[in-house]
C-alpha cells in the first residue's frame, strides 16, 4: 500500500527534429518503444498505402489466432476471385474491393489448396502475395468485407486518423487511404509480436508442396535486409514494401543500433531506389545522434517532506542520487514526475526508504525511478505513546481479569438456583 501525491513539475522540454534532406514526400521516423517522433515529413497527409496495408492484415491475424501457426487452411475460390485494373475503373470501383488483379503480386495459391496460418503470413510480408492476403482474411472471419471492417476498427483503437481499408492486400480503392503517422503507429504495434519480427526479418520461405506440384520459396522484397542487394542496411529487420501506380513506391523499415529501436515510413518515393537511399539516410541521422543529460532534481538541492499524522516530527526525505534524464536531442519532450509516499508505520528510522521518484513520458510509460530515504528518525507525539501503553495493559492485564468476571456475572443471574453453580461460587469465595 502506498499514498500517492502527483506532483512535481512538469519539464518543458522541447525536441530539435532531425535536419533532414529527402526526396520522398511523406515520410516519419518513430522510436518503436516510446512512440516518440525524431522526424516528419507531411506525416499526417493522406495517401495510398499499397502493399504497406498487409502489416494491418497480418498484425490482425497474429492477435486472434491460436499461438499454433501450422494450423493448415484450405484455399477458397472466393479469396482468389480475379479482375482487372481496367474493370475496376470501368464499375467506378463498385466491384468487390477485395478481388485480386491478374498482374498483381502473387504468392500462387491455388483454388482449395491446403496451406499453413504460417505459410500464408509469410507470403503476405514477404513476397506480399494478395492472394494469401484475402486466404488469411477469409479464414479469420469467414468473410473478406467481415475482416476489413475488424481491421479498420483495430487501427482506429491504436489512434489512425486518417487511415481507412477497403481490402486485406491494398490494390488500389479510392477510399483505401492512410497517413505516414498512422502506419507508423501499425507498424509500432505489429513489432511488439515476435512472430511478426521473425518474418518480417526473413529473407526467403520454402514451402513443399502438399497438393501442388512443385515447391514455393518467397523472397523478402525489403531490399534493406538482403546481405546481396546493394541497398542492405546491417542494422534493418523489417519490415514491408508496396507499390502501385497511384500510391508510388513505400517503405515502412525498422532497425536497431543495439540502443534504440526506429521505424521508418515512406510513403510516394519517386523509383524504388529513392526510398531506400532516403530510408538510409534517415536511419544513419538518427542513429548519428550523441544522448544528452539533464539532472532533473539534484540530491544535494533536493528534498521532500511529509507531515505525517501521530507524528511528532515532518518527514524529510532526501535521495542518494542526483535524478538524471537520459535523452536524444530529436526526442526530448515533456516529462512528467510523480512523487509517491510509502505507507510506513511509525517509528520511521533514518535511512529506511520511504518514497520514490518516478520519471514518464508524456504518454504515462515509465522511464525510470529513483527512492527518498529518511533523513531522521519520527516517532510518535508523546499523548499517542501514551495511549498506545494503556491499549497494551488492556490487552495484557484488563481485558484477561475483567472478560471471565463479566462471563461470570451473567452466568450469576440468568442460572443462580442451579445446585452446581453454587459449588462454583462456594468455591471462589472460599479462595
């Protein structure tokens, strides 16, 4: 148990956003644990995301599936029903949104198929397969429009804005849009499962043939995590590329310098090239950055007190420690810090921990804390230890001699004619 008083101050940091030159025109580099933005370009504009959109389908797949992946699933007709480009603009987009187009990316599945949760994963994020896409969509939910709108509602529960799916895979739909910070805010979520990582971070997947006859290997289009592409990244392990004519070409990209983990999200990059060369360089700013120091409470400077009730002296309580915030230049930002008392009886002797110093950003995840130690020793106003020696003897000496008395009494009056009650009471009175 503890008593808690938010306090302290609030730190009005305010960050110095990377100085950055890049091509792409929407574009965002977010720290995956804290949610902190070092950089943004145009991040909250609206735009198509292609392929980008089959982290969503995935990232929803990984949270309602069982943990089992190898569960196998059976390829329907509808999950690869086919148009074209043409036809679609032809309807004015009023055919099912879902329907895959003859020349898009493939993972070649085959009408009734049996294929793993695992495999198709794989061919959704690494060779961003649409035709896996819809496969997972319509197992999940039995239907395709069924699981675009569980999807949508997942996405608007992690706080996209400006994001709204019309199909698992992202073939072009007018109203299939989203931003660069909300994908950011996707791909955050979608890092925080290990499975997704794991693929994300493979190069190829070999899947043998079960009811096909010849095996399948997808290849990774991430050009970052390929050791032979002249783009490798060292430090890159993800996560998703996408493409169409309207959208241009995207990248959302996470990497990790052992000290901190980035996502990068490119959205309308003029070639395929320009949004590795951009992602790089963003990735190499960040990376670049020296952490800075500010000491937020000095220990000598420092100290706190508590009037305690019952108490005959305030509580001061000091730190042993200087409370130092640790931080980017491009990601400082307001931190909050939060004083919290510890219930302690009295006494309360000096050293004992009685308190502590918590340090939170300002979406309320924990930085660090540090703990407040008695400077003195607080003991009980005089009248209370008083009172509490007399609560002992009634305890001790009353409570022992007066309870049988009164036991005794009513015993007296309520069956004083009976013959072995007075042989009792003959017998204390002789005593």
């Amino acid at each position: 148990m503890c008593l808690i008083l938010l306090l302290i101050c609030v730190n009005n940091c305010f960050s110095r956003q990377l100085d950055i030159d890049i091509e792409t025109p929407n574009a965002i580099i977010m720290n995956a644990e804290t949610g902190a933005i070092l950089y943004e370009k145009k991040a909250h504009e609206v735009v198509y995301p292609a392929s980008i959109t089959k982290i969503s389908t995935a990232l929803y797949v990984l949270k309602i599936l069982p943990s089992n992946l190898d569960t196998l699933i059976k390829c329907s007709g509808e999950a690869l029903c086919t148009t074209n480009e043409r036809a679609k603009k032809i309807q004015n987009y009023t055919l099912p949104a879902y329907w895959l187009e003859t020349d898009g990316s493939s993972a070649k599945i085959v009408k009734n198929e049996m294929l793993s949760i695992r495999d198709l994963l794989h061919g959704t994020l690494l060779s961003s397969g649409n035709d896996a896409s819809n496969v997972l969509a319509s197992y999940v939910c039995e239907d395709i429009p069924t699981f675009v709108n569980k999807v949508n509602e997942m996405v608007c529960d992690l706080g996209c804005k400006n994001t709204h799916f019309c199909n698992p895979h992202g073939l072009h739909h007018p109203d299939h849009v989203t931003s660069a910070y909300d994908t950011a805010l996707i791909a955050r979520e979608a890092l925080t499962y290990q499975q997704f990582k794991e693929i994300v971070g493979s190069v190829y997947y070999k899947i043998p043939h079960i009811n096909k006859k010849f095996d399948r290997e997808f290849k990774n289009t991430n050009a970052l995590i390929r050791k032979e592409s002249k783009h490798y990244y060292e430090q890159a392990f993800g996560v998703k590329t996408g493409y169409t004519k309207l959208a241009k070409y995207n990248l959302v990209a996470a990497a990790s310098n052992g000290e901190r983990e980035l996502i990068v999200v490119l959205h309308k990059s003029p070639t395929s090239k320009q949004r590795y060369y951009d992602a790089i360089t963003m990735f190499d700013k960040a990376f670049a950055e020296k952490m800075e120091t500010r000491v937020l409470f000095a220990k000598e400077e420092t100290s706190f007190q508590n009037k305690l009730p019952m108490a005959a002296n305030a509580l001061i309580a000091m730190l042993k420690n200087d409370v130092i915030l640790k931080y980017y230049p491009s990601e400082d930002e307001n931190v909050e810090t939060k004083l919290t008392w510890f219930e302690c009886k009295l006494p309360i002797f000096k050293g004992d921990v009685v308190a502590e110093i918590s340090v939170l950003n300002k979406t309320g995840i924990l930085l660090f804390k540090e703990s407040l130690y008695a400077t003195n020793t607080i003991k009980k106003k005089i009248i209370y230890q008083i009172f509490d020696i007399l609560e002992s003897l009634i305890y001790i000496c009353i409570i022992p001699i007066i309870f049988p008395c009164i036991i005794l009494i009513i015993l007296l009056f309520f069956i004083r004619d009976q013959e072995w009650l007075k042989i009792v009471v003959d017998y204390f009175l002789r005593r």
